[in-house]
C-alpha cells in the first residue's frame, strides 16, 4: 500500500507540474484574445511540444521502468543523459543494440552519462526480454540490465504518449494504441517503425543532439560515444569539433574570437585562414 501511495503522490505532483504550465497558456491566450487566444495559444503551446530540435527543453515524463519509478526531469539534473527509443520488445536488432550499450556500461558511466530505454511493452515484458538480451551477451540470464527500460504501468504516462512528446511516433498505424491494450495489441515492430531514435539530453535538461534510424539499420554504439564526446568537449573548452573529429584530437575556434584573444585561452592555436583555427584545449592555468 505505500509503494501504491508514494506512486500516487508522484503522479499527483506531476499532474500539478503539467496543470501549471497549461494554466499560465490560458492566462496568456486569455490576456492575448479571449477564449478564441486562449484556444490558438493552447493549440500552439499542444503543437509545439511536437516540433522538438536540438536546443528544446527535453519533455519530463513521469514513467516505470525495469529500474523502478521514473520522474525524467529529476533523474536529468546535473547529468548528460541519452534516450533511445525501439519499435518494441523482442525484437533482433534491439536485441543486438541493447546489448551492445550494456557490454559497454562503463563507457558511458565514465563519461557521466546515464542511459534511457523506451520500448512500446510493459516492464514485465522487458524483464522478460532482458533474458534474452543477457543470453545473447552470453551472461547470466537473470542478471539485471545497467539501465532503465520505460515500460507501460497503470498509474504512469503511456510510453506511447512519451513517444509523442519526443515525436517519435507522430501518427500512423499505432496512434490510437492505449497502454491497457494487452499481447499483441501495440501492433508489430513494423508498425511502430517511427520509435527508433536517439536523443541526447545536456545537464541544463536540454536536447543537444538527435539521431533517426531506419528499421533495417542497427545503431552504431561508437557514433554516439563520439557524439557525445564531442559535446563533452565542447561544453567544456567553448571549441567546436570538425570533421570526423576523435578524443584527442584538435577543436576548432570559434569565428567570433580574435587571434589574440584565442591564443590568450588556448593551447597550440594554428590559423588556416581568417576564419578557419584549430586549437587543442584550454589553456592550462598556473595555481597561485
């Protein structure tokens, strides 16, 4: 009974979150024009929240998962985190992925980066399907996954309206699908093609870069670690990254910023041209 209270509360709380944002929409459409302002201001504000780019507040999401209770926007605080999403359990080459990212855990943890899984399912048919994924790893079939599998719950958000928040399931043959229907009912991996993306998500719980995969081609693990490497790097020294651009390698100097000015905050500075630099790092600054 507490575990069903706590769970309440949580889901009360971000229903209160939810109310907030929608009534300062109405206030504003109101102040704006009316209940006709209030009306295009809501449509916009419902329209918006599906026009996700790099730069967009990630939505927040109050879900279950394999790893217990999941409220997005606390679980994001503070931490770089990547969402995948798949078509749906059971299927090979999600097998093949998930595992892949649970083989190589420690590459992400050192990196301070958490990772998210959604699939169209409940969380006992993830764990069910976590068997198979420790199989095919050829570990211990019982062993739990290092990460949260988002599964449909009574009394949590539907992942398929999770789905919609991130756009990865705009419309199609699923869009009706409830998180009551049961076996079959979320239809086939085909059918839910459209949920297979990546997000990666900054510690300011901002979407900083987003991938979109066919059906047909598996995820390639040491892409992402270098995605997100180089926004490590970029967070942390201000300098972009060029082409096919690898740990360790130079960054590049942003146009805004003079010779002098670069040279004064960076290691190892070569000029191209006026407008193409490349610098290694940051200059290491001498303790007092």
């Amino acid at each position: 009974m507490s575990t069903w209270l706590n769970t309440l509360c949580k889901r009360m709380k971000y229903d209160r979150e939810s109310w907030k944002r929608w009534r300062i929409v109405v206030a504003n459409g109101i102040r704006a024009g009316g209940i006709l302002g209030c009306v295009i201001l809501g449509f916009m504000n419902s329209q918006s929240a599906l026009a996700l780019s790099i730069g967009s507040e990630a939505p927040d999401f109050y879900a279950n998962s394999t790893n217990g209770e999941i409220h997005f926007h606390e679980e994001l605080e503070g931490r770089y985190s990547i969402l995948f999403s798949h078509p749906q359990d059971f299927t090979p080459v999600c097998t093949t992925e998930i595992g892949e990212l649970a083989r190589r855990i420690g590459e992400f943890q050192r990196r301070k980066t958490s990772l998210y899984i959604l699939s169209i399912n409940t969380v006992d048919e993830h764990n069910r399907w976590a068997k198979d994924i420790n199989r095919f790893l050829n570990q211990d079939s019982d062993k739990p996954l290092p990460f949260a599998l988002l599964g449909n719950s009574p009394g949590f958000d539907s992942v398929i309206d999770i789905a919609r928040r991130y756009s990865m399931l705009p419309g199609g043959p699923g869009e009706d699908r409830g998180p009551d229907i049961k076996n079959d009912g979320y239809g086939s991996a085909k059918d839910n093609a459209t949920v297979r993306t990546v997000f990666i998500i900054g510690p300011d719980k901002h979407i900083r870069l987003t991938m979109a995969y066919p059906m047909t081609v598996g995820r390639n693990v040491d892409e992402i670690l270098r995605t997100l490497d180089a926004i490590q790097f970029a967070d942390r020294t201000g300098l972009a990254t060029p082409v096919n651009w690898k740990p360790g390698e130079s960054g590049i100097v942003p146009p805004g910023m003079t010779d002098e000015e670069a040279r004064e905050k960076y290691e190892n500075v070569i000029k191209v041209n006026d407008y193409l630099r490349y610098a290694s790092d940051l200059k290491q600054m001498s303790g007092g």
